[in-house]
C-alpha cells in the first residue's frame, strides 16, 4: 500500500468529507454481510434499472443478491437484507426518480433498510457519482458505482485491525494498486481542467494527460481499458469530492476534497498524481 499524500490527507479531515467508503466499525461485521442479501432495488425508470441489472450480474462479488421494483419491497420484510439504489444531491441534474440523501450525497448506496431519504443511521456503503447523469449516462455510471462498492468490502474485509477501517485510515491508506498509475494515460473531461499560465498537464503529471468529451471517459469504462485512469467530481452542497479512477475495474487511485466551487482538476491534484507514481516504482 502506498500512503496518500498527508497535505490531501489534512485537507479530508479539516473538512470532514468522506469518500468511496462505507461506515462498518469491525471487521467480523463485513464477514457477517457475506451472508447478506442484496436487493437491488428496481426504480421507474428503464435505464437506470437496465444499467443497474447489467452492472451487479458483471461486476457485484461479494454477496449475493435478488432485483425487486421498490413496489414490491413488501417481500424483503423479514430476513437478513441490505438494499442497493442512488440517491441523488440536491444541486444534481437528473431526470430520474432516484432516492435522496440527508447527507445529500450523489451517490450509489447500500442500506440496512430500503428509504427515500437515506439517513445516516441506515447507511452502510457507497460511491460517489457525476452530477449530470442523463438516460444515456446511466451505464458507465452503474459500472462505476458498482465496481467502486464491491471494491470497498473486498478491500475492508481484509483490514488487519478494526482501526484501519476508520475513515481518517482509509483516506490516508486506501489499499488499491497505485502502481497502476504508471504509464497509464489520464483523461479529464473538457472544461474540468483548471491550469494557471504556462503550466502544462502533461509536464506536471509526468505522462500522457488529456482532455477529452465525457463520451471517451464512457467507453473507456464500457470496455473496461487497462490503459486509461480518469478525472471525475461529485458536488453537493458544502463539497466537491475529486476522485481519479482506473477505467478498469474502478480502483480508487487518489481522492481529495474542497470547497463546492473548487471543483476542476489542477496542477495541485496532477502533482499529487505524480509523487504517487514516483512512490509506486520506488522512488522518494
């Protein structure tokens, strides 16, 4: 495991953010949700659902799992449950009919019990998502979200200590490979790279940068590109959590957090990127 560095470690704590993680305090407790049932709750809208179905039967491990519409939860009553939907922010643009959130987060979310309004007392996991998220997003999106929670229990299972599952330890020791970092090409979306005068993406990533349409940053996680990592942020109202993310099998590289209109990528967050390399291949 490669240490994040302690400057985005201090800017997670002073602003109390959390990321790409879930809220269990012991580790016999994620042992004990193996034999949990997933729902994956069905909500009105066809591309959501269609995106969700596809997603779990590809890419969710760690339980098992049954899909119901939410008009029809009424069956899941009794028994050892847990229940999978999204929930959207308040300042988010989509369409659907999806859940909210009291921590209005934008997110995927696994609960103890199924609710609109996710409170913090029902939340056990989830995954930060775009903001904008039409009919034709839903995809990558549900790919994502998806691969970034079976990430979570597959990685917190494992902790050696109770402690280690604590949000402070995982931000500062998120246990994906940050050697992949290494000569893998960085996508960030148009418009969502913020550089000061001659400043070169590039040149301060130390490899191949490059801003491109959402469209390419959508099929890269499509088909699952070894090649690629990618920039992408999830806004409410007191944060933008930026996140930079493997096309394939969305491992968590990096994460920091500021303020709402602190939003882009910038030569802080490139630099960042880079010392992570320069640790992954050995060097200081």
């Amino acid at each position: 495991m490669k240490k994040l560095l302690n400057t985005s470690l201090f800017i997670l704590l002073s602003l109390g953010a959390f990321a790409q993680f879930g809220n269990f305090k012991k580790r016999e407790d994620l042992e004990k949700f193996k034999d949990t049932r997933l729902i994956i709750v069905l909500l009105q809208d066809s591309a959501y659902n269609a995106s969700v179905i596809a997603a779990v039967e590809r890419y969710w491990t760690y339980t098992g799992y049954d899909f119901a519409e939410d008009t029809a939860l009424y069956r899941f009553k009794k028994g050892d449950y847990a229940y999978l939907y999204f929930s959207k922010s308040k300042g988010s643009k989509i369409k659907a009919k999806v859940a909210s959130c009291e921590e209005d987060m934008n997110a995927f979310v696994i609960t103890r019990k199924f609710s609109r309004r996710v409170t913090p007392d029902i939340l056990l996991a989830y995954a930060y998502s775009n903001n904008r998220i039409d009919t034709a997003d839903w995809e990558a999106e549900a790919t994502r979200g998806i691969q970034l929670l079976n990430n979570y229990f597959n990685y917190a299972v494992q902790v050696s200590s109770n402690s280690d599952l604590s949000a402070s330890k995982m931000m500062n020791d998120y246990p994906s490979d940050k050697s992949q970092l290494v000569d893998k090409k960085l996508l960030i979306e148009d418009k969502q790279l913020e550089l000061k005068g001659k400043e070169d993406a590039m040149t301060i990533f130390d490899g191949d940068a490059e801003e491109v349409d959402i469209e390419e940053i959508q099929k890269a996680i499509k088909w699952q590109d070894n090649s690629l990592v990618y920039f992408y942020y999830s806004k409410d109202e007191k944060y933008c959590n930026k996140l930079f993310v493997s096309a394939a099998n969305s491992e968590l590289l990096y994460y920091t957090s500021d303020t709402p209109e602190k939003c882009k990528c910038n030569a802080k967050d490139l630099k960042a990127l880079k010392e992570m390399k320069t640790k992954a291949v050995g060097g200081k």
